[in-house]
C-alpha cells in the first residue's frame, strides 16, 4: 500500500509533467461588503425623492396655484384702486409723457379732470343721502302699511269676518320672521365657508391671468424659447418704442410699416433685420431705446443689439434666440487642432465667434493692441489666446510684464525673451526698463539699412494700469508712472506707437477699468485694434474704442459683468466687420492654464530654447550732474561740445552715446541749463556747482524731516 508523501521545501528543480505534484490554491472568501450607514441611506432616498420629476412636478404646481392666489388679491385690490382713485389716468399720462406724446398726455389729464367731477358730484350726494333715505324708509313703511290694510278690508267685506283685516300684516310679518330665521340658521356656515369663496375667487382672477413665474406654469404655457420674430412683431415693437414720429409715421403708412423693413435673415443665432427709419427719425432715437425695443421683441437688453449701416438713416437689428448667448461657444481650435501653426505676417489669430456664429479671426501683423474692460471679465484670458496663437510662429520673439504676477504667463517662462511678473513698484521699474529696451532695439532698427526685415518683437504688458498710476521716480526725479513729458512708461510706450510698427515692433496692453489716469488718451489712441470687454459707463466705452465706433452702435457697457464674461467688442481694421458698421462684437475661446501650458509647450519645441530674463539688468548708476561738474573742473565755462567729449572720455560706457539733448535735458532738470556765449552754447560752472549744493541741501532736509 503506497502512502502520498507531501513535500514541506520548495524543489531545486522543475518537476517534470508526470511527476508535478498537483497544486491546490486556497482563495479566502471575501470579506462581506460593509453595511451602508443608515445617515447615508437617508441621505440618498431624500435626495432622489426631492429631485424627482414627480417632486418638482408638485413643488411647481404647489407654488402655481399658492401664487395664482396671491397675485389675485393683487389685481383685486389694484383694480379696486384704480376704479376708486384716478391712479389709472395719471399713470397713463406719466407714460404718455414719457413716450414724448403731449397729445395724448393731454387727452388722460381731461378724462382725469372728468373723472374727479363726478366723484366730487358723488361724494356731495352722500352728505344729503341720509336725510332722503330715512324719509324714503318712512314713506315706504307707511305705504306698505296702507297697502297690507286697504287689502285685509277688502278680505274682511268678502268673508264677513273682521279679524281678517290684519291677515295680510300677520302674514307679511312672519315671512320677515322665517326669513331672519333662515339667516340664522345659513349665517353660521357663511362665516365659515365665505374666506374659502373669497380665496377661491381671487385664485380664480389670478389664474386668468397667469399671474405666476414661468417656471411655475405648466408646460404649454412656459415660454422659454421667445417669440419668433416676424415683420409683424418688429413693426410693432418699432411702433411702441415711445418715438411719436415713429409711431405716427407707421401708422400713416399704408402698408402699416412694413416697407421700412430689409428681409430677416438668419444669422448664427439669431436673426437680422434692416430697418429704414422715416424722415423725421434719427438713429440714436431708436439707439437710446435698445432696452424698451429688446422687451418689445420680448428679449432681453443683452439679446438685441443696434448698429448703424453705411446706408443712411438705416439701423440694423440683430436678435438673438431667446437664451442663446448664454451657451457657451466651442473650444479654440489651438486646443482641438494640435498640428496648428501660425503666420505673423498673413495669418489670423482664432479668437472666438461673432453674434452671427461665424468664426472671427484677428490679423496682428504690425497693429499695436489694446484691451480693456472691468475686472475679472476675461481680458487677461483673451489677451493671452492671442500670445499663443503668435507664438506658434517660431520667428516672433516676445518681452512681457504681467502687473498682476499671479501666474497667469507663467506658461511662457522659457518663450519670452523677457518674463516679469509682479504687481510692486520694483516690477514696474523692471517692465519699464523693459519697454525702453524695446525703444532702444526699435532705433537700432530703424538705423538699418532700408530692406532689411526684422523679426516680430512683441511688448506685452499686462495690467498696464499698474505702471501708469505708479508714483516711483529714478534717482534723476523723474517719473515711472503719469502721462507727462518726463514719464518714463508713458514715454517708452508712445515712441513704440510712433515708430515701432515700420519695424515690427508692437506694443500690446490689456488694462482695466480705464480713466484719464489708468491709460492716457495717447496711449489709447496709439492702438490699431481696440478690443473692450464689459464697462461701466458711456464715457468708459468711449476711452477704450473711441468717439466713432460708440457712435457707431458699439456698447461694451451694455454687457452684462460676470455674465458677458470673455464677451468683446472689438474695433480694428485687422478683422472682418460688416460693411458700413464701426465694431464687431466676439464671443472669444477659453483657453484654460493647463491647456495654454501645452500650446506653449508645442511653441516651444519650434524654437533651439530660450533662455527668459526674470530682471533686468541695470547699467552701474553715475551721477551725471556730478560727473558734468568734474569735467568742467576750474574752468568758468565749457562749450557744450567739449562737455560731452570730456564726458565720452570719462565713461564711455555710460556716455559715448550722448547727445546735445540728453546733456541739455540733465542740465535743465538741475536748474543749470547751457546758454550762448558769444554764439556758441556753454555750460557755467557756477550754475551746476549751484545746483550740485541745492540737490544736496534737498536731500539734507528730506532725510532731517
């Protein structure tokens, strides 16, 4: 009898097929699945019972019918008000005046005036009203009376009996009996039941009227989608816009109005319409009114826009579909699209969408660029979509100052030549020093032989606000922010406007809330393209886009902050606008960090690497009206020319590159300016000595004080 022998140690070598033991693996059973908690359970079935279509079903008609109630006794009681008082007539007269129209202002006051003389009549009566009711009550008493004898001695001759002469007043006086009886039996109930008919009234005027939210109404009664617009509903809208030539040069019309209308044409998500005013109305009439005229068409302000064509006296509707510019638009194609490249010289930068749903594209070559708009709309977004799509170009190189240093270009640390990020005053040194960096690589430019091509150079400073408004000077008193002559920033970014475009240098700014302070006037009107997001006012739309496209319908204080985000209006020659019209309106492509990190990524690959400058590095300072002064030595005074070769001699580093105007430009900040001597220019040592111990005696007082 043979035994199984169990081998306990692992063998050296592989069992052969016949002799494998065989193997048995042991699976444990799982362990069981942990009981939900009873919280969690709860928690659950609440939440799929609160959200379940039946639920909602009942929540909507609960709040229906409880609000059909109490908007009922709403336009009971302001029915009741209206018929009682004259708030009906002075209400129409104060819209009557308000639409401009005096005649019909005037036909409300008279029917007021009528109105008021009758219940002046009315009231009069009620003074005199008792007196003839209590004789009234009396005359009829008596001659009810009179009549129920007269008809009981007529029953007392015909029966013989004289006790029927009372009979009728017996019988009268117990129907007066039984009737209080049924009162007070019926009063009790009535007490109880009349609220339940009042409210039931009252639900019932109000359901009439559909006096709830559209969410609560039932489904064949909400009208999520708006209107369809029809010649019909445009004239009318037109009609009732409160324009009193308008409005009676329609109803004149034969046609009723429908010859000023142009075909409606869809265009993307909406529909647009040209519309010929009559003679006698502007077009800002019918601009100034875009929110009467959007609730006409039954839509919001924000889903109607008005812009003025090159025909005359000739606006043009565009209306959205109802809730349509709420959606958001695609994604860019810079995300979608991963073999994209771009051409700075005949390319277009994928932006966004205009209100037509057509792709708007943006020309950047050799256009200095401008965006606006209030905080936290999307400017910083829009203006780095474009950064992106030009970086795919591989011979464009970038300098860039964020003012906000939050991280939002952080992505093209090792694409910009130039990269500082920050909001202090240091930082706004750093960028300034940039740009004039920028001004000295454009005069080099310039120098160049005629024909010669220049790679792009992009200066972008964003927040450029930040650098306007700061109160840093340089060691020569001297300004970085401001808007004068002397301002460092101001002055770097209006020479690039001036003369970098011939030579490919641009200057790019995205700034917000804009005043006279933020972004002076020729800073702003150096921009070929002006793009602006949502603002606060006119006078703001105006800053950021000029006097001609505001007059020319465009709005960007008419969008909606926060809803309108990344939403621009847009004036340039570098993107496609319909003929005769000043702006364009883009609903731009949001490209998130993560993304633009990856399209910097590919930018990157095109490029041998480069190596991206967190500072600027500063020249070792020299103090100019000391070294003017050590040149000049004992001498009284020293021609102008000899200064500067003194001066060359000294540092030529520092000052083999001076010219007259810079020699001039110190001495007259220190108050020792050259005058002539003997026809030619001279610098006096008295004057600069002079000035060397004022600036010292400043210093003394401002570190004593």
């Amino acid at each position: 009898m043979s035994e199984n022998v169990v081998r306990l140690h692992k063998p050296n070598h592989p069992p052969t097929p016949d002799t494998a033991p065989t193997v048995l693996t042991v699976v444990p059973d799982a362990p069981p699945a942990r009981p939900v908690p009873l919280w969690v359970r709860s928690g659950r079935a609440v939440k799929t019972a609160a959200t379940h279509e039946s639920t909602r079903a009942t929540v909507r008609a609960v709040a229906r019918h409880s609000l059909y109630t109490l908007n009922g006794g709403r336009i009971v009681a302001r029915r009741a008000w209206d018929g009682r008082t004259g708030s009906r007539y002075e209400r129409m007269i104060r819209a009557a005046e308000a639409a401009g129209n005096l005649e019909a202002a005037e036909e409300w006051e008279e029917r007021l005036q009528r109105f008021r003389a009758a219940r002046h009549h009315r009231r009069m009566d009620l003074l005199h009203s008792p007196v003839e009711a209590a004789k009234g009550v009396a005359v009829g008493a008596g001659v009810g009376i009179g009549v129920l004898v007269a008809l009981g001695v007529v029953m007392a001759i015909n029966t013989k009996d004289v006790g029927d002469v009372i009979t009728p007043l017996t019988a009268t006086i117990d129907f007066i009996a039984l009737l209080i009886r049924i009162v007070q039996i019926v009063w009790g109930p009535a007490l109880s039941i009349g609220p339940f008919l009042a409210l039931l009234a009252l639900w019932s005027v109000g359901r009439k009227q559909h006096a709830a939210p559209a969410w609560a109404l039932p489904a064949n009664l909400r009208n999520d989608e708006g209107e369809p617009i029809t010649p019909s509903i445009v004239v009318k809208a037109l009609r009732d816009l409160g324009v009193p030539a308008l409005a009676r040069a329609i109803k004149e019309m034969g046609d009723a109005g429908a010859s000023m209308l142009g075909p409606i044409r869809i265009a993307g998500c909406g529909v647009e319409v040209d519309v010929t005013l009559p003679s006698g109305v502007s077009t800002n009439e019918v601009q100034n009114k875009r929110r009467k005229l959007a609730e006409n068409l039954t839509r919001h302000e924000h889903e109607v826009f008005i812009t003025i064509p090159q025909a005359a006296r000739t606006v043009r509707l565009w209306i959205a579909d109802s809730g349509a510019l709420d959606e958001p638009i695609g994604p860019s194609p810079l995300v979608t699209d991963e073999s994209m490249t771009a051409d700075y010289a005949k390319g277009r930068a994928p932006w966004g969408q205009d209100l037509r749903g057509d792709a708007a594209a943006l020309s950047l070559y050799q256009r200095h660029l401008l965006i606006t708009g209030l905080s936290n709309q999307g400017k910083t977004v829009a203006l780095r979509s474009l950064a992106l799509w030009l970086a795919l170009d591989k011979s464009v190189q970038f300098l860039m100052g964020d003012l906000k240093g939050v991280g939002d270009w952080a992505m093209f640390d090792g694409l910009a030549t130039t990269l500082i990020q920050g909001p202090t005053d240091e930082h706004v040194i750093q960028v300034t020093e940039m740009v004039e960096g920028a001004v000295d690589e454009m005069n080099r430019r310039i120098q160049a032989p005629p024909g010669t091509v220049f790679p792009p150079l992009i200066v972008l400073v964003d927040e450029a606000q930040v650098a306007f408004m700061c109160p840093a000077k340089d060691p020569e008193k001297r300004p970085y922010g401001g808007s004068k002559a002397n301002s460092r920033y101001f002055m770097a970014v209006r020479k690039i406007h001036n003369q970098g475009r011939a030579v490919n240098v641009l200057m790019w700014q995205g700034t917000q809330d804009p005043t006279n302070e933020n972004l002076p006037k020729l800073v702003r009107e150096g921009a070929h393209t002006r793009a602006s997001l949502a603002l606060g006012t006119e006078s703001q739309a105006r800053m950021a886009l000029g006097d001609k496209a505001v007059d020319g319908g465009a709005a960007p204080n008419l969008l909606r902050p926060g809803l309108d985000r990344g939403t621009l209006v847009v004036a340039s020659d570098g993107i496609t606008i319909p003929a005769g019209q000043s702006s364009i309106t883009v609903r731009t492509h949001y490209i998130d960090d993560d993304a633009a990190e990856a399209i910097t990524d590919r930018a990157k690959a095109l490029r041998d690497g480069v190596t991206t400058l967190h500072a600027i590095e500063r020249e070792e300072e020299h103090d100019q009206l000391a070294d003017i002064a050590a040149v000049i030595g004992d001498a009284t005074r020293v021609r102008t020319k000899d200064v500067l070769a003194r001066l060359a001699t000294r540092n030529a580093d520092a000052y083999g590159g001076w010219s007259f105007i810079d020699l001039k430009r110190v001495l007259d900040d220190a108050g020792a300016e050259p005058y002539k001597s003997d026809g030619v220019m001279v610098v006096a040592r008295d004057r600069v000595a002079r000035a060397l111990a004022d600036r010292d005696n400043e210093g003394s007082a401002s570190a004593t004080g």
